[in-house]
C-alpha cells in the first residue's frame, strides 16, 4: 500500500490508498468526495498520476513537480516484460509466420493498419517478440510513455537501424564508406562524430535562408511543368507521384551538391530517372528484409536471396548516381556560392569524402518523403476546398503580385499554410512509426524494458485518435494556429507536445528537416497562388 499526503492541497488531497502488485483487478478510491476507479494493470506511478489528474480536473500533471516518487519505486513496481501483452509466439515459427503473404494476417504493405489492429486489442504498449534476425518490437501508442522515453535519452540515441543498411555501409561497401558512414543505420560514436559535425550546416536558418531563391526557382519550374502535362479536362496523369519525386530530386540536388540535374525537363537525364527508381526500390524493399524475410542476415552469401539483390543494386545505383554528380559538382565550384552546403561541408575538415557521404544520406531519405508529403498536402486541399480557399486568401495577402519573389518574412507570414502542412502531416506523417533502440533498461507504460528493444512509436494511430486529437477523422489546419478560431473549443487547440512528431525528436531528428520545410512551404504556395 502506498499513501501520501500534501500540505499543500489540503485535507483531502490524498485520502487514497493505492495497491501495486495487483495485475488485472480495478482499484476503488474516492478522493475529495469524488469516487474514482484504476485499472490494476496500471503500474504505481500511473496510479498516482491518474489520481492527482482527477484531483487537479486536468489531464496532464507533471508527476515529479507534484509528488516524487522514488526512482527505486517506479523500478520495484515495474511489471515484467514477459507480461507485456501481444499477439503469442508459435513453437519454432515465433512471430514472423504472421507477416508471410497468404498466411499471416499482417500485411507489411500495410504497416498502419497492422499497427491500428495492434491497438485496438492489446491497447497502448504492444509487444511483438520471438522475431527471428531481430530484436524484438515495442509498440507505443501513448504520448506520454513517448516522452518519458524522448526525455530519457542519452548523448548517442540509437533509432533502431535497417540492419541491412548497415550491412551495405559497413560490410559491403565498407571500402567506400570506411570510419565516416554518414548518420543513416550508423550509431554510438562514429554517429554523433558525423552528426555534430553536419549539423553546424543542416540546421542553420541561416544557410536554409540562402537556398529561399533557388527552392523557389524549381517550385515555378515543377508549376510550368504542371500546366505541360495537364491533359484537356486539366488533370494530371496517373503517374503525377514521380513528378514529385522529380521536384523533390531536383531540389535536393541544389541542396546537397549545388548542381542542377534537369530532372523537371522532358528529356532528362535518364540516370535521374534511375535514382528515383532506386530510392523507391529501395523502400519497399527495406520492411520485407527487415521484418518479413530477414533470412539474408544468417546466409554466408546473402546476395544470393533475391530480394537482398534487389535492395543491394539499388543501393548501388543510388552511389553510383550520387558519386557522378558529385564530382562533377566537385570540379564545378563555385567559389561564389560560400554559403551552400557543399562549400561548408567542405570547408568543415578539407574531406571531400564528409560532402559526398552527407550528400548519400540526403539522396537516400530526402527524395521520397518531401515528395509523399506534398502529394498528401496538395490531396487533402483539393479535398477540402474550404480550406484551400482560406489558403488561397492568406497566399493572396502576402504576395499581392504573384510573381514577387520569396523571402523569409513572407514566408513567416504564410501561419495558415505552415497549418495545413502540420494538419497533412498529422493525418498522414510520412514516417508512420519512429523508433529508438533501448541503449540501457527503462520502465515504459510501467513495464520492464530491456535493453535491445526496438520502441516503435505509433505517431500514425496516435494522431487519429480521438483521444488525442479531437474531431481527429476531419482536416482542421486551425487546430495549429496560435489563435485558433476554435479556441473555446478547448479539446480542439490543445494536444500533447508528442502526439506529433513528424520529423522526429531531440538529437536524432530530422537533419534535413528546415529544408523539407521550405522546399514544401514553397512548393504547395506556387501551385495554390
Ligand atoms: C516531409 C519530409 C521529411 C520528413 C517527414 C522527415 C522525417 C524524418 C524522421 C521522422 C526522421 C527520424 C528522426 C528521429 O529519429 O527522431 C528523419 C531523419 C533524417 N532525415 Fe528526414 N524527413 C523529411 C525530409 C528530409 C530531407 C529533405 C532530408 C535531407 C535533405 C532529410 C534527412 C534526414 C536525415 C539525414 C535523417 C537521419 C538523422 C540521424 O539519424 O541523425 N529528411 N527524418
């Protein structure tokens, strides 16, 4: 039994007793009067919190600043792993048979609805284990536990690697890429080596300020390329997707190597069209060697399973692509352009090698997930038309004559579209689940969580929770507004800091993340002004 009191909040305040241990019982108490029950299955800490929150008519209490509990309570109440709930493990088979096509009943193509099913039967932590070549996987569905984890993080967060990719930059091509292999499936020291040292020039505004002009310039050039190929009843073709992915290849190129590929113009370079294939090939294949069929990580020679060659050729091609241009952007320098990312990246260690593995990284994730997130934005407005109208408006005000160029206040200015994004990316984040590697034993949803598991954070079920996010099925850009034409709506203006993440958290977040925010700001403004 626990008890407690507080001078504080007077008589009352505490007039429960809480029993831990209990596991799948309910828990009575009345506080002030007010009856209340608590699921048993709540470790102690949630117990109290749920307790204070009622107590408090709020339903976010910062527990430390209330009431401590020690650290060593949290640990001794902490249920154990094993009782994690979860779909059970077969003898021998484990968990993968439920991912195999025909007999399992998870389609990895469907990774958001495996993950709904997840929390709809067993609730907000899930546990899949007995994975075979993997560790196992923790599925978060609640922001709070997300934070705990977040605010626990260390110097080297580890987001839990394709092993595969690890394997292509640290095995395969272990040559190619040696000590530095960029921040992508590389972790601990070598990490934040390479990180600490890029960020300098990924994060400033003051560098994302410089490429306003030339992210703007491909933007109009992605808008002229619409009105081409525009058929008579105004539509795009089917195929409008890789449009996108062109833009989003073109801008990351003037990015990353200063260079400009042609990939908006109709006869192209076909190697750009290569790359693009590739980065695609390369998704899809990540999820089946990783989670369906990861038989290549016990086989001497894994090229010789057909899907790992798939996935190894298009990394390959990405290479190869990827070293062209940057020797060709190498010798083309511009001594003129001293605040682009390549001359700083340059300039950082005199290593040309540093500017073309960074340059890898960007090509690798900077293609597909700008380009899916403006195919959803641009989806969800021509969905809405309320909502573009309001748009249209607000784009109308702040740039009165069309043509005028960007510059950063007026993208300031832009509040209503900045929403519109943050609402897409609520809806539909592009990367539907984060994670992160436990590097040392933590209490989570008051479990036991070793260290080596894989937490899974459920941003995509979570963000389409009523719970979290009020009238969460409907597109409401208000809801991020700073003043909310919602606002005695309480529900609808208020979410948890963590309920979204799109670009992730803390040290390990999104390094391309302030360009991914102006080539999409830019891009949605030229196609709906
Ligand atoms: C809508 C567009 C984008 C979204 C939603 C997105 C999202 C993310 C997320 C969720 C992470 C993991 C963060 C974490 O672990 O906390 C990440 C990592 C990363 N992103 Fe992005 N990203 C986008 C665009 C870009 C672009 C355009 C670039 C490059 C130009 C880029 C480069 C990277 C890199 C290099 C990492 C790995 C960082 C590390 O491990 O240290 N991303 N991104």
């Amino acid at each position: 039994m626990v008890g407690g009191s507080n001078t504080e909040q007077g008589e009352n305040w505490f007039t429960a007793c809480v029993s831990a241990g209990d596991s799948d019982s309910f828990f009575f108490g009345e506080i002030g009067g007010e009856c209340f029950s608590i699921n048993g299955n709540m470790n102690i800490a949630k117990r109290l919190q749920k307790i204070i929150a009622i107590r408090n008519k709020s339903s976010v209490v910062n527990l430390d600043e209330v009431f401590q509990i020690p650290e060593e309570n949290i640990w001794r109440n902490a249920l154990p792993y094993e009782q994690i709930p979860g779909p059970t493990a077969l003898p021998i088979l484990g968990n993968n048979w439920r991912f195999i096509p025909y007999i399992g009943p998870y389609q990895i193509e469907n990774l958001d609805k495996i993950s709904k099913d997840l929390y709809q039967h067993y609730g907000s932590i899930v546990k899949i284990d007995k994975l075979f070549g993997r560790p196992d996987m923790l599925f978060v569905f609640d922001p709070d536990e997300i934070e705990n984890v977040f605010r626990q993080e260390d110097a080297m967060p580890h987001r839990p690697a394709m092993p595969s990719l690890n394997y292509y930059k640290h095995v395969y091509r272990k040559e190619f890429f040696g000590e530095d292999a960029g921040v992508i499936a590389v972790h601990g020291e070598k990490w934040q080596k390479f990180r600490s040292k890029v960020n300098k020039v990924m994060l400033q505004p003051k560098i994302t300020k410089t490429y306003i002009k030339p992210i703007e310039t491909i933007a109009m050039e992605f808008v002229q390329r619409i009105d081409k190929i525009r058929d008579s009843n105004n539509e795009v073709p089917s195929d409008f997707l890789n449009e996108l992915h062109k833009w989003s290849l073109e801008s990351v190129a003037k990015i990353a190597l200063d260079v400009r590929l042609g990939c908006l113009e109709d006869h192209a370079n076909p190697d750009t069209q290569k790359m693009i294939d590739a980065v695609n090939t390369f998704f899809i294949n990540v999820p089946m060697l990783e989670i369906r069929m990861p038989f290549w990580r016990v086989l001497k020679n894994p090229m010789i399973y057909p899907a790992f060659k798939t996935y190894i050729n298009a990394l390959d091609t990405i290479r190869e692509i990827c070293m062209k241009y940057v020797e060709a952007a190498l010798e083309n320098r511009n001594s003129e352009e001293e605040q682009s990312v390549l001359q700083k990246v340059l300039r950082l260690d005199n290593n040309t090698k540093t500017a073309v593995i960074l340059a890898l990284d960007m090509f690798l994730v900077g293609i597909d997930t700008t380009s899916n997130a403006v195919a959803s934005i641009l989806y969800q407005l021509a969905l809405h038309q309320d909502k573009q109208q309001i748009l249209f408006e607000e784009l109308a005000n702040v740039l009165p004559d069309k043509n005028s160029e960007f510059d950063e206040r007026k993208l300031d200015q832009m509040v209503y579209l900045k929403a519109c994004i943050k609402e897409t990316l609520r809806k539909y984040p592009v990367v539907i689940g984060n994670g992160r590697t436990t590097t040392r034993d933590l209490v989570i949803g008051g479990y036991h969580i070793p260290k080596g598991v894989q937490i899974i954070f459920q941003h995509c079920v979570i963000s389409n929770t009523e719970k979290y996010f009020a009238r969460c099925d409907e597109y409401v850009p208000e809801r991020w507004l700073k003043s909310c034409p919602y606002e005695n709506d309480v529900s609808l203006s208020k979410h948890h800091p963590f309920a979204s993440l799109p670009f992730g958290y803390g040290k390990r977040m999104c390094l391309g993340r302030r360009f991914a925010d102006l080539e999409i700001q830019t891009i949605i403004a030229k196609v709906c002004i």
